[in-house]
C-alpha cells in the first residue's frame, strides 16, 4: 500500500529555533512541495499570527493539488482561525501525556478528551477534515490514549496522528507502540522527533507496524533536533522497503536548497540524501570501484534524488583516478608532468585541502604551463558607507573584454561589494556563492584579513582566498579568484576545442 507523506516543514519545521518564513516564501516552500507530490501539507498554525494566516491564504488561494491544513490546538478559537483561512483539514492536537495535562494545561484526563471531541465534532460541522492528533502520546498512558482515540474516531475524525513529541521512541518500541493504533479503524499517522537521531527509523518502524501516513519535514528541520526528514523517510521507502509514495524523487536535492537557503539552516556535508558529500568520493578504492561501476559504493543513484555524483581528490586519492580525470578534461601530460601533479594534490591532502575538478584542471594547466587566461579584472571598485546612508558599492570590472558597470546595496559595504560582482557576472555565467568566511590573521584595527570564499558552478565547488589589510578588497579579490578559477578554465578548455 503507498505511503501518503504529510510535510510540516511550514509548521513544526517552522518552529526551528531562529527560523521564521514570511508568507511569500512560504508560498514559494508549498508550490514546491506540492510539485514534489506530497499529499497534505500543514501550512502553518492559523491562530499564530496575522502575517501567519495571510501566508496560509495565499497557499490556499494558489488551488494546489495537495490538501493544504492548518494546525489547531483543540480549542474553538483555533479552529475559527483555521476556518477563517479556508484550510481543507485541521490537524487537531489536544496533549496526552499526564505531564502535560497536570503540569501544561492544569486540567483532568477528563477535560482533555472532552475538548478534544467537542472540537472534532465542531471541525467537522464546519466541514473541515479533521486529523486528532495526541501531543507526547509516547508518553501516555496506553489506555488512556486509545479511548481518547476511539471517542475522537465515533465523533467523526477522519485520521488519527500519535506523536512522538520528545523522540523517546526505539524502532522496536515504534512497531509495538503503532501496530494497535492500527486497528483503530481510521488512518494513523506517524509523527516522529528526533532528539535520539531516530526519528526516521522509528517513523519507518510505525509504518511497517500499518500505519499509512509520515508527519515530515524537509531536511528535517524543527524543533531542538528536529523531525523525521522527508528525503530520508521517502527514499528509504522507496529504496529499501520498495513502497511508492507519491513523492517525485529527483526533485529532492533541489527542494532540500531551497529551503536551506530560505530557512538559513544550512546541511551538514554528510547528511543522507541530499547533503553535498552524499554521493562524494574521495578515497582511492572508492573512487575506482565507483568509476568501473557505480554501485560498489553507491547505494542509490545521484540521479534519483536529483543530485550529482563529485570525486574529491584529497590526500586519500589514487594517482589512476587522477590520470582519468585529467584526460576526461581533454589535457595529455607527460610522467614528469603526472608526478608533478600528483605530488601538489597530495601535499595539498597533507595540509587538510581537497581539490575539485575545477581545481586539479588549474593546477594541470599550471604544470603544463598553459596561461589559465584571467577572464574578470577589477578596474575600480568605489563603496559609500556610514550611519546616515544605505551602504553602496559601484563596481567596474574587465570582463573577457568587455567592461562591466554595476552597482549593490547591502546590509554592510561587503554585502554591498559582493552584491555588485554578483550582478556584473551574472550574464556570463551561473555561479552561486556558497559559504564566506572571513578571519583577522593578526590582531589590531591593522590586522591582515584572511577570507575565504566557496563558489559553487555546475555542481563543482571553487575554493578561493585572498589576505589583505582591507576586508572589503579581500572578500572581492576571493570573489574574482574564485570566479577566474571557474571562468578560465573554460575559458582555456573552449579555446582548445576550437569553440573560441
Ligand atoms: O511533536 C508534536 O507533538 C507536535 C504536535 C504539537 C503536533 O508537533
Ligand atoms: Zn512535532
């Protein structure tokens, strides 16, 4: 049977310490997800705010494929705001446990499966699906649970939600804890946090037990450790258990960006599925096996999630990989020229650096003494700043001979600068500034500025730096170094196939 994903990322996601999404991109998240195939996405909780339910109506308002619902604690007021915005469902949530009924809502077990009901039957005479959902159910008592449930499900709930709200559950805990909430005779969801680093395996473990719909969010996002990650819980499915969902699988490293870069909750590197080194090879075997035939260390295929297959050449790497690479750049080298490369690749390893292939094509041209041309030159670079006006840069910059004028606004003179080189180079080629890092070598106001730049262009990552006593000058000298790397290259590659 497939599995229905439910995405929360707009809602339990949202509530990840120091995120906070205006309506407009929470409109852009849900078109997003409602292309990637999810089936319900809880839009946010409508009692919130005013900008939270504007940002809910115009969800509802796109006519999306997916059923849009809104959080609603069990109370009336909530479920008018929730009406008030139009929402297909609400996702009902009364609290379960008896630490949060004594100690959160000062009420009786009583009280709570009361308003629990009388807020079921009122959703559903307002003819909104209703999803009663039991906050900290894991930590219920059993019994108490399951009637709160049965009473809910004879008012009428369509779907019940059990959550795991502190992540306490173990996959054998989750299959013995689900398998009789099945049996209850309406859909069940699972809802798994993820405090133990469990929370996909456990939500995998509640569906095996029967249940049929996954509460997730996207790279996992939200409170403290977050919940059941929806790349991981959709393609574990699919990839080891062989159960569809309705989700389209190779939109996923895309949507997984996206809202990084809107959240500002950037991945580790090594996050299963979408993270960058998820299909990265650096080690000499690896890169071997995977070269002659991918699946000797590569469990699924980039592809499937949308992403892209990158060999790292660090200090582990074998000198044949290296060889190929550089022929598959169309580059011929002499064994003097090959042990000159090697030797720089592996010393770079030694000092803690990877190269990418943007790179060792540099360091190949270098030793075969080919000019990498320098396609971008700074001419001027003037920047306006101080307590009375908008920081501003205008830059002037040389670029494959053409000069190029342009102008940024910033939140500082650095945003500003970058902001310019940005706009100057964006005919001429897509590249996206990963990470910026800047260090103060020495101390004191005359301290050397040490910046380090990520450039990321078709799939590779560039890594340059540039220390100078100006910070400013420093960020856009990395910025163009970093940019020359990528640029000259091609440039250089263009001309030797005869395109330039
Ligand atoms: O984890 C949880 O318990 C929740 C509920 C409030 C729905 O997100
Ligand atoms: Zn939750």
């Amino acid at each position: 049977m497939d599995v229905r994903i439910l995405d929360t990322t707009l809602r339990d996601g949202e509530q990840t310490p120091g995120v906070s999404l205006t309506p407009d991109e929470k409109l852009r998240i849900a078109i997003k997800l409602d292309e990637l195939g999810v089936d319900v996405i809880e839009a946010g909780s409508a009692i919130t705010s005013e900008g939270e339910r504007e940002g809910i109506k115009k969800i509802v308002s796109e006519g999306l494929s997916a059923e849009i619902c809104s959080f609603a604690r069990a109370l009336k007021i909530d479920v008018d705001a929730a009406l008030e915005c139009d929402v297909e469902s609400v996702h009902l949530v009364i609290p379960t446990s008896d630490l949060h009924i004594k100690h959160k809502l000062r009420k009786t077990r009583e009280e709570v499966k009361d308003l629990a009901v009388q807020n079921t039957e009122y959703a559903l005479d307002h003819g909104l699906i209703v999803e009663l959902s039991a906050e900290d159910s894991t930590r219920s008592d059993f019994d108490y649970l399951t009637q709160l449930f049965k009473e809910g499900i004879e008012a009428g709930a369509n779907r019940i939600c059990a959550c795991d709200t502190v992540g306490m559950l173990t996959p054998e805990k989750a299959y013995d804890f689900y398998k009789p909430l099945t049996k209850l005779g309406v859909p069940l969801s699972v809802h798994c946090h993820n405090d133990f680093g469990l929370a996909v395996a456990n939500s995998l473990s509640g569906l095996r037990a029967g249940a049929s719909q996954a509460h997730v969010t996207v790279n996992g996002i939200g409170e403290r450790a977050g919940n059941a990650s929806l790349e991981e819980t959709v393609i574990a499915l699919h990839s080891l258990y062989n159960i569809p969902t309705n989700i389209h699988n190779e939109m996923l490293y895309d949507l997984s960006k996206m809202v990084a870069r809107l959240t500002g909750v950037y991945l580790q590197p090594n996050k299963a599925i979408v993270g960058e080194n998820a299909f990265a090879h650096e080690s000499g075997i690896h890169a071997d096996g995977v070269m002659k035939k991918a699946e000797t260390y590569e469990p699924i295929t980039p592809e499937l999630v949308g992403h892209k297959r990158r060999f790292v050449m660090g200090k582990h790497v074998g000198s044949h990989i290296i060889q190929k690479r550089i022929q598959e750049m169309g580059l011929r080298v002499n064994d003097q020229q090959f042990q000159q490369i090697f030797s720089r690749i592996k010393s770079l390893g030694d000092k803690g650096k990877c190269v990418t292939d943007v790179d060792l094509q540099a360091i190949t041209e270098d030793v075969m003494g080919i000019l990498a041309e320098k396609v971008v030159e700074l001419i001027d670079l003037t920047i306006v700043s101080g307590n009375k006006v908008t920081p501003t840069a205008s830059i002037r910059l040389n670029i494959d001979n053409n000069e190029v004028l342009e102008a940024g606004i910033g939140i500082g003179p650095v945003d500003a600068a970058l902001l310019a080189v940005r706009k100057s180079i964006k005919d001429f080629a897509d590249i996206e500034l990963e990470e910026y890092h800047v260090d103060a070598i020495t101390g004191g106001t005359d301290a050397l500025i040490d910046v380090v730049v990520k450039l990321k262009h078709e799939g590779n990552i560039v890594t340059a730096r540039s220390t100078q006593p100006d910070i400013i000058m420093a960020s856009v000298e990395a910025y163009l170094g970093g940019i020359n790397k990528i640029l000259g290259s091609k440039y250089v590659k263009k001309i030797k196939e005869g395109d330039l």
